[in-house]
C-alpha cells in the first residue's frame, strides 16, 4: 500500500470512528400503478442529519433479504469513507406479493408454462421510477444520478429497464441475472437495445462458477455488448468462479458500485503516487491534478462538481503530520474554506493548520469562524473548537496583561 494512501486511511478512519450509521426508515404507501399497498426501506448516510448536501441515490432490489440488504448499506457506507463512491442514500424495495410477477418481463413457450404469474416487469419499473422516486426526493436531498441494482430477477429486471427506459438510470448493477429466461433471447435482445441507446448509462453485469445456467448466459450477453456497444456505453463485468448464486451479491454490489462511480474514485489519482519524501510542489501538483480529473469525472456522471471537503480536510492533515508542512496545510484547509464556506469544520481545520505555522492570532479567527458559522447554520458547537478558542484566548488576555 502506497505511503499516501495508509496515512489517509488513518485519517479516514479516525474520523468516521464515532459516525454511527442511520437505521433505515420503513415507509408504506398505496401504490397506484400496482394497486396494492407497497414497503420501502431508506437508509441515509450517518453524516445526512448534520449536513445540508444531497446525494446520489441506490436503488436495491429484493430488500426483504435483511442480510443483504444490512451489507449493502454497511458496504456503502465502508466504500465512501474511502472515497471509492460518494455517499448515498438507499432505497430498500422490498418483495410484494408476488415476485416472479413483478421482476419478469412476457414469458414465451416454456418459460410461460413454468412462470404462469410472469410478465409484470413494465408495471414494477413504473412504480419505482414514477413513484417510489418521486416520493423519496420530495423528501429526502437527493441527486439526479440514481443506480439501480437487482439480484437473479432482480438482475433480469434492471437489464429489462435499461434495454427499455435508458435514461431512467445513471448506472446499472445486474448481478447474476437470470438471462436464461426466455430460451435466453433477453442475452441477445437486450444487449442490442442497449448498444442502441444514447444513452451515457455506465452498466455492470455478472455471475458467478457455480451458477451455470446464469454464468452461461451473462457471458453470452456480456460478449455481444462488448463488440457492439457505442462510445456513449460503459460497460463492465465480472466472473466470480468460485461463488455460488447466492454468494454473488455482496462481492457484485462492491464492484458494480466502484465501476458506476469510477470516473470520481480517488484510487488511483496522483496523489496515490505520493512518498514520504515528496516535495511541497510535488504535492500541489498532485492535488491539482485530482481536482481537475475529479471534476471531469462529477460532470459526465451529472453530480456536483465541488471536490469531497472530507477527503481535502483529509489531504491537510496528512500533509501537516506526516509531511510536516503546516504552510501547505494551510493552503490545502483554505481551499476547502473557499469551497465550504458554510461548514464549520473547514474553520476549525484551517485554525488548526495556522497554529500549527505559529500563527496564533489567525488561529483565533478562524476558531471564531468555526464556532459562529455553527451557530449561523444551526449547528452544535464542537466542544473541540470552543477549548481551542478558550484557550487562544485566555493566552492573549495574559499576554497583554505581562505588557509592561
């Protein structure tokens, strides 16, 4: 592991240790293009009470699978601390009464005698798109770029929506989708209308060893799309040899969301490429590098485009401990002051980065800073910041009092 890379992950850690994460809500509601009455689970990020930011948003099939569904939204929550994805909010869609029904588009010849209830994928994908989101954005801070994934039908169903609706979502996860339906025409069919969208959809398919029937056919739809997809498609897969049907989702929901949130994963920008004895412009040019790559990539998957202040306050620290650069430091906190002007946190970050360069009457401002944009914002004030304050401040009162 690469030197920069332990120390942020040091950093990350120490300041995630104390988030706990948001227990998913369970809302219930009369759906009218189902006519029944619907559950929908919705987890937040631990952060998303203390913040005023909106989030992309996952959208997770088969959500009454508790053990699932519980590892979707820890391993979420463990990718974004590392900033392999933004932070999300889940949206949990829970089975109605009849699965097969909802999941499958038409069934034809055999499928049909086997699947008498299939045929109501249509009807699912309007309830989720039409109402389900609707309702969660009203409610809840969202963003426009919203991932759909599915498991077995699941997965059948999310290939379904993006061979139908191509704009419906930014990305697609279909883990171990069932394409054998059918006499396995959605492999060919749906790769064809897929590859004909224009679409900017990033898709991830897979399957797994021990799923013959699945791995045959996802392979087969994973070559067609690979030899025609356009330039507008990207396109990902994964083959896990050793997994079973019911094995594939964790590893397929890590993957599938790391591939959908490349274009703004940090790992392997160039201050991944950072050592122990990099120089002050090494380092800036390194951060500027990541800047302008993360902005390019924030804009082709429609999120905002202001580089992560979690992971820039991170980038301060590291280079005022372990490089020991307090002036950097306080270059790096001051772009995150500029860009996060309503966080108290980037004042209190900055505060530390001037004491640190022996500028303690700066210190005190920005400690100042920190505490009344909090109140401004309606934030508690850290108790960390005000000890700061206290403490500069009782050490001026003195100052000037040995004044001869």
């Amino acid at each position: 592991m690469r030197f920069l890379r332990t120390i942020l992950l040091v950093f990350a850690v120490a300041s995630t240790a104390n988030a706990q994460s948001s227990p998913w809500i369970k809302e219930t509601f009369k759906s009218a293009k189902l006519n029944e009455e619907r559950t929908i689970f919705i987890a937040t990020p631990a952060n998303y009470s203390t913040s005023k930011v909106s989030y992309p948003v996952l959208v997770l099939l088969d959500a009454e699978d508790q053990p699932q569904f519980n590892a979707a939204v820890a391993n979420v929550a463990f990718l974004a601390s590392r900033v392999a994805i933004p932070d999300m909010i889940i949206v949990g869609i829970p089975n109605g009464k009849d699965r097969t029904h909802d999941m499958t588009p038409a069934a034809t010849g055999p499928t049909a005698k086997t699947f008498t209830t299939a045929g109501g994928a249509s009807a699912f994908a309007d309830f989720i798109i039409d109402e389900v989101l609707p309702k969660v954005r009203a409610k809840y801070r969202t963003l426009p770029s919203t991932v759909l994934a599915g498991h077995s039908f699941g997965g059948l169903f999310a290939l379904a929506v993006a061979a139908a609706r191509p704009n419906a979502f930014s990305g697609i996860v279909a883990m171990s989708p069932s394409l054998w339906w059918n006499d396995s025409i959605p492999a060919r069919d749906y790769a064809t209308a897929i590859a004909k969208s224009s679409s900017t959809t990033r898709l991830f398919a897979t399957s797994g060893g021990l799923e013959p029937p699945i791995a045959v056919t996802t392979k087969r739809f994973v070559a067609r799309l690979d030899s025609i997809k356009p330039a507008t498609l990207a396109f990902g897969s994964q083959y896990y040899p050793e997994n079973t049907h019911g094995l594939t989702p964790e590893p397929s929901l890590i993957d599938g969301l790391r591939f959908v949130y490349e274009p703004v994963s940090l790992a392997h920008s160039p201050m991944e490429q950072l050592g122990p004895t990099s120089d002050s412009a090494t380092i800036v040019k390194a951060i500027t590098e990541t800047e302008a790559m993360y902005v390019r990539g924030a804009k082709s998957l429609g999120l905002p485009d202001r580089f992560p202040e979690s992971q820039m306050n991170q980038w301060g620290y590291g280079v005022l401990q372990f490089f020991k650069m307090p002036k950097l430091a306080v270059w790096i906190f001051r772009k995150n002051v500029a860009s996060y002007p309503d966080s108290p946190n980037v004042y209190d970050s900055l505060g530390d980065g001037l004491l640190a360069a022996g500028d303690s009457t700066a210190a005190r401002t920005q400690f100042r800073m920190a505490r009344d944009v909090a109140v401004r914002v309606g934030q508690p004030v850290s108790a960390e910041t005000q000890k700061k304050l206290d403490a500069l401040e009782h050490a001026a009162v003195q100052a000037g009092k040995a004044k001869p």
